[in-house]
C-alpha cells in the first residue's frame, strides 16, 4: 500500500514545486536576461563614446606637441632677410634649440632658397652656408603652403626623425626648417592613459609605428611586427571610425579607437585591454547572475514552501482516507485550513461517520440474519431498533422438526453423504423459514427450531407456524425421495405447541444466540419426538387458534414425558401420511 | 624629459641618500651568496670605484625601480670594480661571467662594453657608453642588436667638436686651441679625426695633448698654459670624465679655460661642459637590465641614443679666468653656475 501511494505523493509535490518555481524564476530570468542584454548594448555604445574621446583627447594631445614646435619656429622667420644675417637671428635660432628640446637641428632660408644659418646639437653650426635648398621638398612645400612635414624617417634605421618646415608671412621673412626627434612624442603619449592600463600609441600614413610607450618598439624601426597595430587601424577604418576589438602587438585582445592628427597625417590609436573594457560590464553580468542565483534560491524556498504547505493537507486527508480505509471509522480529519481542504476534512469525518454507522447496521445484520429471516432481519435493520431482541415474555409458536433413524444412518453412511444430506435438509428448511419470516433458532445436527411471532411479532403466528410446518414436512418428503435410495428407515416429524415464553439473548458475551425459554418449547419439542415420519403434530392452543381455518385432526391424547396429565395433540390433515 | 629634471636635482639631493644606498650596495654584496638560489642577480661591471660611480648608479637604480626592481628585495647586484685599472676590465667580465650571472650590466664606457662583450656571448648585457656602438663592433645594428648586447649611447662622442666649437665662441680671439686625448681608449682615433674636421671648418689649429692616466693630467695643463693656446677642450673618455673633480682643480690652478663631457667638471669650478645627461643614460640602462630580468632578450630591445646633451656653464670659473661669455652660450646653457 504505501509503494503505490508514495509514487504519486512525490510526483505532486515535484509538480506543484516546479510550476511554483517557474512561475517566480521565469520572468526573473527574462527580466535579467534582457537587463544583461540592454546593459551590455548601453556599455558597449559607452565604451565607444569613451574610447572616442580619449582618441581625440591623445590625438589633440599630440598635435599640442607637434604645434608647440611649429609655434616656436615662427619666432625665427618674422623678419624679413637682409643680406647680413646678424648675430640677432643666430641667437633667436640657439635660444629656439634651447628651448625646444625635441629639435635637433635648425636651418634658416632666406627668400632665395640658400641657407644661410645651421645650428645643431650634435653638429658643427654654419653661418652662411650658402647652399641652395630652394628645390629641396621642405621649402617648396612650406612656401607653397606655409607650413610642411615632412615624412617619418628613421635615423641609423631606428631613431624617428620628422622635417617640419615653416615659411614666414612674406616671401621676404625665409623658411626655417627643423629637424624633429620623434622619441620626444615618448613624453605625451606614455603619459597617455586609457583607463587603468590602456595606451595609445601612433601610426603614420604608411602604417610605420610613430611613438609607442614602449619606446623600444618605436626604435626597433621593423614594420612586419608593426602588422598588429596596422591591423588594428583597418578594423577600426572598417568600422567606420567606430571602437573595434583586434590585437595589439603582444598578441592580448583589446578595444581601440582612433583619431587622427591633420597636417602630419597621422593616426592616433587608443587600446584597452578587451579584459578591462568591458570590466564594468562583467561586473554588471555577474550581479545579475547572482541576484539571479538569489532569486532562484530565495524562489525554491518559496515554492518549497508553498509546495508544503497545499501538500501537507492532502497528506493529513490521505493518511485520515487510509485509517478510515482501514477501518478506523472513529478517526477524525482534523484541518484548520479554512479553505476547500477543511470541506473536504468536513466531508470525510461525516463520511467516516456514516461509515462507521453503516458498518454497526451491517453487523447487527449479520448478528439478526442468523436466526431471523432475512426480510425479518432488514425489517428490523431498518427501523434501527434491535430491542426487539431484548429479553421478554411473550407468546410464541415453537416448532421443533427433525429426521427420524439420522443417527444411525450417520453411523452408516460416508461422512460426505452425512455432510451432503444435512446441508440440503437444512437449505430447504432455511427457505421454508424464510418464506413464512419465521426465527430460526438452531440447528442441531439434524433437530431444528423454529420460532414465530418472536422476536418480531406477526399476525395470526399459530396459522403461519402450521402453514410452514406443513410446506417444511412437505420439502423434506421431497428430499426424503431421493434419500430413501441411501437408508430406506430416514423420515421427518415435526412438533409444533404455542404458549407463553421467555424469549431473548442468552449466552456468554462471545456467543450470544436468541431463544425462548419455557413449556411450550418443552412440549414442541415432546411432540416432535412423537410425530411419525410425514406428521405434524399441533398442541390445542395452537389448533384452538386457527379453529377450522386449517383442516386438522384431533388424535389421542398423549403422555408426555414432564407432562402429568395426556396432552391433546392435533395433526396437519395436509399430507398424505396424516393419521397413519 | 621628464626624468632628466629629477636627475639633475638629484645631483644636489643631498649626500645623506646616497651613502644610505652605498650602504645597501655594501649590505648587498654579502647577502647576495645566500639569496643567489631565491633571487635574480645581476652582475655590475665599473671602470672605477663605487664613490665616482655614485650619482649613475643613483640613475641605475631609478630605472631598475621604473620597472620594479629593487635591489636586496627581488634582484640581488654583484658589483666588479675595476678602481680605474682599465686593463683589468676583460679579467673582471669573465669573472662576472662564469658567475652565471641572469644579466650582466657593463655601464660607463665602450671599454666596458667591450669588455664585457668578450667575457660571454650567452649572458645577456646592457651597455652605457658615449661613442657609437657600430663603429665600435658592440653592436651590428642598432635597431636590431642581434646578439647579447644592449644599451644606451650617451652622443658624448659624436659631440666632442661641439665642444671645440663652444670653446672657440669663448676665446674668438684664440687661433690655437688644445685637444686631450686619452691614447688608451677605443674611440680615441675617430674623436681625434673629428675634432681635426671640425678644427679646419672653424679655422683654428690644435695642439694635441695626450693623457691616460692621472700623472699625466698635470703636465698636460701645464702644457696647454705653456702654449698660449685658448683653452684646452676633453675628448669624451670616461676616464677623464670619471676625474672631473680633478680635472677642475688642476684648470683653477692652471688658469686654463678648460671642457669636459661631464656636468661635473663645471659644477668642481671647472669651465664648461657638453654631453650627453648621464642620469639619463644610465637610468635607461637600469631600464633594460630590469626588463631583461622580466624575459625579454636583448636582441630584440634597440640601442637607444641619448635625447638630451646638455651645455653646463660655470659663469664664476669664467671671472675668475678673466673671460665673458657670450650671450649665445648663455642663452642656450641648459644650467648656468653663478
């Protein structure tokens, strides 16, 4: 039994518990879910905003720097040229050297191309050199369009040097040309921070590394291992100038934008460690994971709970249905719900109780059927009153039947022949019982008594009890045909006297049995031991009783054992052996 | 640069800071036998002794903590002198190198470098040295290294004509002017042809003075006085750099307006002088030392020249020698000691 009820309990409760915690963790997850989704978006559009800025920022940086060289250069060509070149101008070009450090060297050209002041840090200064660099680049492009860079060239194959050539307002104020040390771009851009570690670094036109924190990757002058970075300033063109991920030159994934510098055509690119970037990010995505994972906790502990609580009673209602089952009809469902379970409690008890009630109405059924007719006993069951039983005086017929010559033939004959014989001598007294709603009292081997009018009173009880007497005397002849076959000596009598009783339970608590007590039972009993094989014998009460109603014959008087005086006797005149 | 502000500030910093980090040099030199299996160690090579070096290693150090070294804490420094014997440097570069040293550092000249260049092929070395690291065979590339060797070259030699140079525009009457070289070092042939060039397209005659070793430096100034010349200007050489205080005593005494390389010279009363920033240059070096220690190989790291050669003038010097400089020189003086 509980292998079969458990299976189904477990499956309620994983169901209930399921769609309770879908119910709370499906829109958590949508809603979290969707929160990651538009955060990361929102994040990313950020991020490009942010690296954008910090492009420009680094590009405006760097073009500070290449315009604070161009600036101080104009000192030197706001004079017009005389043919003496003055010690005023030598010393406007060595206070410019000593000022900007990034400058190399300086030539001042005069409006006829030839140069007429070199000063250097490392060579050897020139007055009136004299050479004729009007067809030299730098002068054709700064005349043309005042200011001129030159491309990147990388001394001894490794140090980045730049020309930046300026005209003066007039023709007449020359050109100055400077030599330009790039390595001094180290200064801004490894001040240049993205974040916690990003960088900027920069390309020139033809993708060669500019500057670099590492300054060693700017010197190192080799553009195959620049590819990343060249890499790096397609995927981000390709992107429309928007942020893009790529690698930079250690190989890490980062996220760079880019701006870039005009004049010197430069481009100016800012990484972040992909890692870092989208740090805040991560961080957003592992929050809501966790406040997930805690809403699916805190979830199951609910639908946990709410789980026992709907299931705990239907398991009281399931162990109360089992004991009352089991026939425990005085348990009671006791729930306090206030809801349909407690209706559902209510019905059960009542249930219990009216099993309980049907189950004392069946018993006592049982205890009425075995010597009341069953229509009797139903009768009684029904009227819910089994007083009737109880102890009383009262008068009643007593008949009294049984076989003749049975004990020897029991003697003689196999016992399932015994067996065999009883139970159809004792069925077709049982229905002759029924029929009339008379009391059977006992069987006792092959002796049986009858009652009627007690413990339920009937009318005209003397004219029922000879009727059945005779229908009893005349089934048992009917058997007693084919009997004859067995032992030819087996006959049937019966004794029938009405009078006064004690009628009631007797017996031990145990085994109780209903019957009557008294001298009409004395002389029921007497009389059937005198009746002959086929006769009924009738005392004169009862044949006073039914008076002519019933044909009888009066016959002589017999002495009775416990009787002193001849008892009047009076036989059925029904059957055919009546008075033999 | 940034750093080279600090540096020369550094140079006034203060006596007390740098005996607490020769006194670490010291305690490190001892400890380094029982930290050798737990500790990375690198092995110093200097042409002099622990006080000339002094103010380059205060620079060293900066750097080798620019990338997060600090000596005793996670890099032990063994330390070779060579107390100004330069014959003993290949000696003390081998002895470095069968030390199995993780780096090996040779720093104050192209002497050293070459030196340490002959004591191994296999450890890696940063260099510091003044003339140019091709011409010289350290190196065959200096983008690309190529072999164990790296560095850092201070100009100081390419810019011993400027020196010329500078001295002419202080004496413009001047048409003799005094050379000293040091025969000894590797770079002193190429500095004389340069300086020759120079003299030629400045229209000045030299008197080459020789020197290389202490005793000589007296009967040089004597020499340079004697000959009426206008001044006597230093060929860049560590060894007369490593001497400036000397070198300043002996121009006072002397009377003779004299430049060296070094800032030093002109900071112990001595003239002038211009050269590459040494506290650059060796802060550079402690760089790479630093970074060759985290794994990255010499080959692959380029030889980086100075950015910064700075003019030092000692106006004082110059009234004491009865001279004026010219405005050109003082306007583009990097420092001016009054």
């Amino acid at each position: 039994m509980p292998g079969p009820v458990a299976a189904p309990r477990a499956t309620l409760f994983k169901k209930y518990f399921r769609t309770l915690f879908a119910a709370v963790v499906a829109p958590l997850f949508i809603a979290g879910a969707s929160e990651a989704w538009f955060g990361y978006h929102d994040q990313r559009a950020r991020l490009n905003d942010l690296l954008a800025a910090e492009a420009r920022l680094a590009a405006a940086r760097i073009a500070d720097f290449i315009d604070g060289i161009r600036d101080q250069m104009g000192w030197t060509v706001q004079l017009p040229w005389s043919e003496t070149p003055g010690n005023r101008r030598r010393l406007d070009a060595l206070r410019l050297l000593r000022q900007v450090p990034a400058i190399e060297s300086l030539s001042l050209v005069d409006p006829a191309g030839r140069e007429r002041l070199f000063v250097s840090r490392i060579g050897l200064n020139r007055v009136e050199g004299g050479d004729d660099l009007s067809a030299t680049p730098a002068v054709v492009g700064a005349r043309a369009h005042r200011v001129w860079f030159g491309p990147v060239a990388f001394q001894n194959g490794s140090e980045p040097f730049m020309t930046i050539a300026l005209s003066g307002n007039r023709a007449a104020d020359g050109v100055v040309i400077a030599e330009v040390n790039l390595k001094f771009i180290w200064d801004v851009i490894s001040d240049i921070r993205v974040g916690r570690t990003g960088e900027a670094f920069v390309l020139d036109q033809p993708g060669r590394l500019v500057a670099h924190p590492d300054i060693s990757l700017v010197l190192r002058a080799d553009e195959s291992a620049h590819k990343p970075l060249q890499a790096l300033r397609a995927a981000i063109l390709a992107q429309s100038g928007q942020a893009a991920a790529g690698r930079d030159i250690a190989g890490d994934r980062v996220l760079a934008a880019m701006a870039s510098i005009p004049g010197v055509g430069w481009s100016v690119i800012v990484e972040q460690p992909v890692a870092e970037a989208f740090e805040p990010i991560y961080a957003a995505l592992w929050r809501t994971a966790a406040l997930l994972v805690a809403g699916a906790a805190l979830a199951a502990a609910l639908a946990y709970w709410l789980t026992r609580r709907m299931i705990e009673p239907i398991r009281v209602l399931e162990d109360g249905v089992t004991r009352i089952g089991a026939g425990q009809f005085d348990h009671r469902i006791s729930l306090t719900t206030s809801d349909e379970f407690e209706r559902l409690a209510t019905r059960f008890n009542e249930m219990a109780g009216e099993l309980a009630l049907s189950q004392e109405r069946s018993e006592r059924i049982g205890r009425l059927k075995r010597f009341l007719a069953p229509q009797v006993a139903e009768l009684i069951d029904r009227t819910g009153d089994d007083r009737v039983l109880d102890g009383r005086r009262v008068d009643v017929v007593v008949i009294f039947c049984d076989l003749r010559d049975f004990t020897a033939f029991s003697a003689r004959a196999e016992a399932e022949t015994v067996i065999g014989v009883l139970r159809e001598y004792h069925d077709a007294l049982e229905r002759a019982v029924s029929a009339h709603e008379a009391t059977l009292i006992n069987f006792f081997g092959d002796g049986v008594m009858v009652l009627v009018n007690a413990p339920v009173s009937c009318s005209d009880p003397a004219l029922r009890a000879i009727d059945l007497a005779n229908d009893m005397q005349r089934s048992v002849q009917s058997l007693l045909i084919g009997w004859r076959a067995l032992d030819s000596r087996l006959g049937f009598g019966v004794g029938l006297a009405m009078g006064p009783a004690t009628v009631g339970q007797i017996g031990s608590e145990g085994r109780l049995h209903y019957t009557a007590i008294g001298n009409v039972v004395n002389l029921a009993s007497r009389l059937c031991a005198s009746a002959q094989d086929g006769e009924v014998l009738i005392d004169r009460v009862a044949a006073r009783e039914v008076a002519s109603r019933v044909p009888l014959v009066e016959l002589d008087p017999l002495a009775l054992k416990g009787f002193d005086a001849p008892v009047p006797v009076f036989a059925a005149a029904g059957d055919g052996k009546a008075g033999g | 640069m940034r750093f080279v502000s600090r540096g020369s500030a550094g140079a006034a910093a203060g006596l007390r800071r740098r005996d607490l980090v020769a006194l670490a040099g010291g305690a490190a030199a001892w400890t380094v036998t029982a930290d050798a299996q737990a500790l990375p160690v690198i092995g110093y090579l200097g042409s002099e002794s622990p006080q000339q070096y002094e103010s380059r290693l205060v620079a060293f150090r900066e750097g080798l903590a620019q990338v997060g070294y600090a000596e005793g804490r996670n890099v032990a420094i063994e330390f070779r002198w060579a107390e100004g014997r330069y014959r003993e440097l290949p000696a003390l570069a081998r002895e470095l190198a069968s030390r199995q040293v993780t780096a090996m550092v040779a720093a104050g000249g192209a002497e050293v470098a070459l030196a340490a260049k002959a004591a191994t092929a296999t450890i890696p070395t940063v260099f510091e040295m003044g003339g140019d690291p091709i011409a010289l065979g350290v190196v065959d590339s200096l983008s690309r290294p190529g072999g164990n060797l790296t560095g850092v070259s201070s100009l100081s030699v390419e810019v011993s004509r400027k020196r010329l140079e500078f001295m002419r525009e202080v004496r413009p009457g001047s048409k003799v002017f005094a050379v000293a070289i040091n025969p000894a070092s590797p770079t002193s042939s190429s500095q004389l042809s340069n300086l020759r060039v120079a003299a030629e397209s400045l229209g000045v005659k030299l008197a080459v003075l020789k020197a290389s070793s202490e005793p000589e430096f007296d009967s040089m100034f004597a020499a340079a006085h004697d000959l009426g010349t206008g001044g006597l200007v230093f060929s860049s050489d560590p060894y007369f750099a490593y001497r400036s205080q000397q070198l300043a005593a002996l121009a006072v005494r002397h009377g003779v307006p004299a430049m060296t390389q070094s800032r030093d010279f002109p900071l112990a009363g001595g003239l002038m002088s211009y050269g590459g920033d040494f506290s650059q240059t060796h802060r550079n070096a402690g760089i790479y030392a630093g970074r060759i220690l985290k794994g990255e190989k010499p080959a692959n790291l380029p030889v980086q020249r100075v950015t910064k050669v700075e003019l030092f003038i000692n106006v004082k010097a110059a009234d004491e020698l009865g001279l004026a400089f010219p405005s050109s020189l003082l306007g583009s003086a990097d420092r001016v000691i009054e």
